[in-house]
C-alpha cells in the first residue's frame, strides 16, 4: 500500500502528463487561426488612393505566404495526430494549392519590381 502522499503525487503526475500531451484538434484550431488571421491581414491588398485601386507588393506576398506556410504546418500535425476528416484533407489541399500560387506570385512580383518602368 502506498503512502497517501504518494498517491497524491501520481495521481497529480497522471493528470499534468495527459494535460500537456499533443492534441490535434489544439493543431487544427492554431492552423485555422493563422488562416483565418492571414486572410484578415497578412493577405491583404493595401489601397493606393493615388491610383485608386487595391496593390499588392512582395512585402505583402512575403509576409501572406509566410503566415500561409505557418498554417498548412499545423494542419499537417493535426493530421498526424489523428485527425481525420474530409474537411481537413480538403482543406490542407486548399492550403497547399495557396501556397503554390502565392510563391508564384512572389517570384513575379519580386521580378516585375526590378524591372525598369
């Protein structure tokens, strides 16, 4: 028989270690998130009132596909921890399909801001 201590003790170990283990849901909610912040924010079009038009410049792209990136990497955990869904596989090939376009982008606009007007 153990101490009453000491079955606090475990008991109390026990609790702390299933509280802190990796959860994929906590993964899924991060990732929509930072999407859900991107789209917000770091994916958006600023306004030029000169031209009176939305613009977009690398500094923007950059900082979308980051956050974009950030996103799919914790999709990609909640997979691997167990979640499975439809939704989730349809969203991480959304995901994946953004950050293709928006390296894409990067590249011609990075190039477009070097060339001579």
């Amino acid at each position: 028989m153990l101490p009453r201590s000491a079955v606090i003790a475990l008991a109390l170990c026990t609790v702390l270690t299933s509280a802190c283990k990796e959860n994929g849901n906590d993964y899924l909610d991060a990732g929509l998130r930072l999407l859900g912040e991107a789209e917000r924010g770091d994916c958006k079009a600023g306004w030029d009132d000169t031209k009176l038009q939305n613009t977009i410049d690398g500094t923007t792209v950059a900082r979308c596909l980051d956050k974009t990136k950030q996103a799919l990497e914790q999709l990609h955990k909640a997979r691997d921890l167990g979640v499975e869904t439809r939704e989730l596989e349809d969203l991480i090939a959304k995901t994946e399909e953004d950050v293709r376009k928006l390296e894409t982008m990067l590249k011609m606009v990075s190039r477009m801001s070097h060339e001579p007007p």
